[in-house]
C-alpha cells in the first residue's frame, strides 16, 4: 500500500492509496474529504460540493495532470500539495515553501564531505555548507572526545550530583532540584518553552548554516552531548531536513535560545520542518519520510542544543563574506563609471598612495590602476580625453572607503557613493551624456527612477547603520541584566549589505548603459570583459521597458560573484606584472580564500 502526506490549507494529512492506477483528481479528493471530515463546519467545503483545485509537488512546485494515475506521477511517501482555487485569492493563504523558492527547487544532494572537529571552521566552509554544496562528518578523534565527555556527564547523573542545567532548572530556577526520572521532561520542556520567536523562518540557506555551526560547537566535545543525538543532528542535516526557525526573538544574552530552541524543535519531532522533498511540514513527517527518527533528549542535551551564539554568528558570516565580496566588485564597477564618465587615472598613482600606506587603500588603487587605461591595458575611451583640461574628479570617483570600522557602516558608505556616481551618470551637466541615460528624454525616462530607488534604499541603511550595541534590556527576571542584541545587528547588517548590492547593481546596469552613448570607442580589456557579461543578460535601454527585473539579475550576478569572477584574473595579471610595486597584503583582510576542499580544517568557531 502506498501512502502519501498532502497539505492541505496549513495542514499536513496522510492518505493511503491501495490503488495506485487511481487518479491524482481522486487522491486530492479524498485528502479533502479527510479534511474536512473532523472540521466543525467542514472546512468551509459543503457537503456534496465540488472545490476547483489543482494539485502540486511540494518539491519544485510542479503541477499534476489531475487525470494522470498516481503510479505513473507520484513515488510513495511523496508530499504534494492541494491549492483551493478561492485559496488563492485569500491573503491568509500560505505555500508549503519558503521564499525564493527558485533557488532551492533545483537542490541536488551532494556527495563530497567537510570534517568537522569543532576547532577549524572557516567562514567559506560555513557559506559553503549554507548552500548545501557539503555534507558533515565526524573525524575519528572528535568521536571519541564526544564519548569521553558523555560518560563524565552520565556519572554525574548516576551519583545524583546538583549540577545547573543537569539535574536543575534553569535560569530563575537554577536551585530547584529535578528528581530522576523527570530529567527527559525537564530538557524537552526547556526545548518546547524556549520556542518562543516570531517573524519569517530563516531561508534554508540560513537554516543549514545554523545548523551546521551548531554540530561545530557541539563537536568540541564539551557539552556533554552524546554521539548518538550528535550523529542525528549530522543525518538531518545531510538529508537537509531543517527546522522552522523565525528570524525575531533572541537578545544575544546566554546566547541565541530561542532561535536555537526551534532548531532543536524540529529535531525531536516537534514543530515545523523544511526540506527540498517535502516544502513545510511537521517535522514528524519530514524527518520520516527521509528515513529519520526524532532526537530522544537525554539529560542536559536540551540545553546542549541552545545554549550558544550560532544565529548571530552564522548570519554575521555571511554578512562579512558578502561584505567583502561586494566591496572588491565595488572596485570595479567604480572603474567602468570612471570610464563612463572620463575621469583621470592619476589619482590613483602608486607613488601617491605610498606616502599614505594604509594597505586597504593601497589594494584599492591598485585594483583601479589593473583596471584602467595604462600600457598593459589601453583604453580607446581614456585616450579620448588624454588632453583634457580637467584637473581632478569629484571625490565620489577619487576617494573610494578604505578603513573598516563597524561592518554595517562601513559597507553603507559603499552605496552611499555608489549612489553618488548614479546620480552624474544621469545628470548631463556632469556626464555630458544624455538625461537619465536615454534617448527622447521626455518620452523616455530611463534611469530616473532607478536613481531614486538608490536613494531610497541609502536612506534606509542610514537609519539601519544605528548601531545594536547601544540599546539593552534587562531579561530573564534580571538575572541577563545587560543584552548583546547581537541577533538584530547581524540581521540588519545582512539588510544593509543586501541594499548595498542592490545599489551597485544599478549602478553597474547605469555604467553599461553610459558606454552606448561613448561607442565606437571601447573601454580597457577587463572592463570590456564586465560590460559584455552584463550584456549576456540584459539588452542595452533604448526606450522604456520594465526595469526591476534587469536590476534584479544584476543583483544575482553579484551575489554570486560573477563580476568578480571575469575582471579577478586581470587584476591578478596586471600585478605579475608590476610585483615591484603590488606588494601583497593579508589575505584575509581584503580577498576569500579558494573554495575548499573535502574535509579541510578551518577557522572560524
């Protein structure tokens, strides 16, 4: 007998088919009359009414042929999806996937692993697990430390020691005593009370990464977790089942508990769980229909699994790799708007930047310098103007941000300028290019609106770059008398850095459209390079069409790193070239490493 577990208005419902040459029409039908059979008024549906729906996999969101016969469409234990047509209308109604589902619904399992022994993870290795590129295993060493530090923590449960969060209540409750054989509910109750946020689940990419951190931590073998619950914990996330875990809800006091706790909700069965077979379900199901058991808690595993920063720490991870990612793209889309716009190179002179030798800045104007018309790279646009009368450039195309101070500030600055450069772009009287970057100004608006949009979006980083730190709440009946709010900073820093990309994006797309109205006349190789890839997805504007798609493909393109990926190689070769003079800097400091290998040892805790 084949069964399959169907969604159905926020509910989940296992329906068994003896038949499997029936329909998908029937096996929707008789979901729904599940449904509606222990429903007080029946769900709304009148008996003897039939609903119009339609019917979908819960992975991809691919529509069934209603006559198709269920053997021929469906594998057992499948989740699908049944849609009310009235449903549809309702702002209530809620899909079984998270947002930008697009990006997941193409999930392929991988099949090469990262070790994990809690000391040597690297902020790459983490984004790398966040895109579900690797799956986790143990090294050898790490098992056995894991099991030594279970056995001390068994003894102290077996001689009835007093020891907090143990055989103890927790927080307020810290001296009250839990006998013996309430020790299982005391960790399934923390984990149940402790699931407490609000707010949109954390996107899958976000949920692996939370999840794999926390394996990290708990690999170090300190916490007494056992190898059994640990090794679960591995299992789901290689199947990529992941918790619903909501974004709103921890102050950063003794850690991020209450995302944690809806982490380990799912975990043992309670709650919501996602995967790219299943869409949202109960996490009984989903944990079942990949061949899991739920984690039984054994004393002290509750607070094992939440008592640790990984939500500010996973999601601050990301922010400084895409942090870094779009500041050195910056850099070259700064370089094709300097182009546009004919300003000098010599501002960027080595012998200059020498006499202030921040390294920061010096990377900087040796990115232009690799960049810009020079011997290595002639330019046919910099040699139109060679002969100017133009001393300098406004500062937004000759001070570029070189210090790091708080990461949220400092990458707004980024936008900030960026959106300087949008503005001479479209202005005339300072790109001596026409209004808004468009032909029949008038009839046409072209990048005006564009403009404002990242205006708008410098505007909200202004007030979204106050910082966290400064504000604090006294929790937990005063005992947390003082709070990190390291949770809302890296959630905001994640904003800020999102409309940064954003920012740049139309920029980059203004840039690209500048260089129509210089043509015949070409720009450096590299730059070429960036403008042909741009062109690859997006047409030049020669008269209004629908704009936010094209900025939102740009976006991907540096989300992704795609620009990144065809100037790098020039840059590289333009300092083999002048070693003398391209000193190298730390690593770390301005470029990602290459990505990893199969269980390589890394950095970040």
């Amino acid at each position: 007998m084949a069964r399959f577990t169907v969604h159905v208005r926020g509910e989940w419902l296992t329906v068994p088919c003896k038949d499997t040459s029936v329909s998908v029409a029937w096996l929707a039908t008789e979901a729904l009359r599940r449904y509606a059979k222990n429903k007080p008024d029946s769900g709304g549906m009148r008996p003897g009414s039939s609903p119009r729906f339609m019917v979908r996999r819960c992975q991809g969101l691919g529509s069934l042929d209603l006559d198709d016969a269920v053997r021929d469409v469906l594998e057992d234990n499948e989740f699908i999806e049944i849609v009310l047509e009235d449903d549809l209308m309702s702002s209530e109604f809620i899909p079984t996937q998270p947002e930008r589902v697009h990006l997941y619904s193409k999930y392929q399992e991988p099949t090469e692993y990262i070790c994990l022994d809690g000391n040597h993870l690297t902020i790459e290795d983490l984004v790398q697990l966040g895109r579900g590129l690797y799956k986790i295993k143990l090294t050898t060493e790490t098992e056995e430390r894991i099991k030594q530090s279970r056995l001390l923590l068994e003894n102290i449960v077996k001689e009835n020691k007093v020891v907090y969060g143990i055989t103890t209540g927790f927080g307020k409750f810290a001296r009250t005593v839990i006998p013996h054989n309430k020790l299982k509910e005391l960790q399934e109750n923390l984990i149940r009370s402790h699931s407490a946020g609000v707010g949109k689940p954390l996107s899958p990419k976000r949920s692996r990464m939370l999840l794999a951190l926390r394996i990290n931590v708990l690999a170090k073998g300190y916490s007494g977790i056992s190898l059994e619950t640990l090794n679960q914990m591995i299992q789901a996330f290689n199947a990529s089942c992941l918790s619903y875990v909501p974004e709103k809800g921890t102050v950063g006091a003794s850690g991020d508990l209450a995302p944690l706790a809806h982490l380990a909700l799912g975990l043992i069965g309670e709650g919501k769980m996602w995967s790219p077979k299943s869409g949202w379900a109960d996490a009984k199901y989903v944990l079942q229909a990949h061949g899991l058991k739920p984690v039984s808690l054994k004393p002290k595993e509750g607070l094992a699994l939440i008592n640790g920063t990984q939500m500010i720490t996973s999601l601050g991870a990301e922010a400084v790799e895409r942090a870094t990612a779009i500041a050195r793209q910056a850099d070259i889309i700064a370089a094709l708007t300097l182009e546009v716009l004919k300003g000098t190179t010599r501002a960027f002179d080595s012998d200059i930047h020498k006499l202030r030798p921040h390294p920061g800045q010096m990377e900087v104007a040796f990115r232009f310098r690799s960049l810009l018309g020079s011997d290595h790279h002639p330019s046919e646009i910099a040699e139109s103007h060679r002969f100017c009368d133009r001393v300098q450039d406004a500062y937004t195309l000759r001070c570029c941000p070189q210090a790091l101070d708080y990461l949220a500030i400092s990458v707004h600055e980024l936008a900030a300028i960026s959106e300087r450069r949008i503005e001479r772009l479209c202005n005339p009287s300072l790109s001596e290019l026409p209004a808004f970057l468009v032909n029949e100004g008038g009839l046409n608006s072209g990048f005006m609106i564009a403009h404002c949009t990242a205006a708008a979006l410098v505007s909200e980083n202004k007030v979204l770059c106050h910082p966290s730190s400064v504000d604090s709440l006294s929790t937990s009946a005063a005992t947390e008398d003082h709070v990190s709010m390291g949770g809302w900073a890296a959630r905001k820093a994640l904003r800020v850095i999102e409309h940064v990309e954003q920012v740049l994006a139309i920029e980059l797309l203004a840039a690209c459209q500048g260089i129509e109205f210089l043509r015949p006349l070409k720009t450096t190789t590299p730059l070429e390079k960036v403008y042909d890839l741009v062109r690859t997805l997006v047409r030049p504007w020669i008269k209004d069409r629908f704009m936010a798609p094209d900025i939102d493909i740009v976006h991907r393109l540096l989300v992704e790193q795609k620009v990144w990926e065809v100037a790098h190689p020039y840059i590289e070769k333009y300092r083999s070239a002048n070693l003398p003079e391209a000193r190298p800097i730390s690593p770390t400091a301005f470029t990602l490493e290459p990505p990893m290998s199969p269980c390589k040892r890394a950095r970040i805790e």
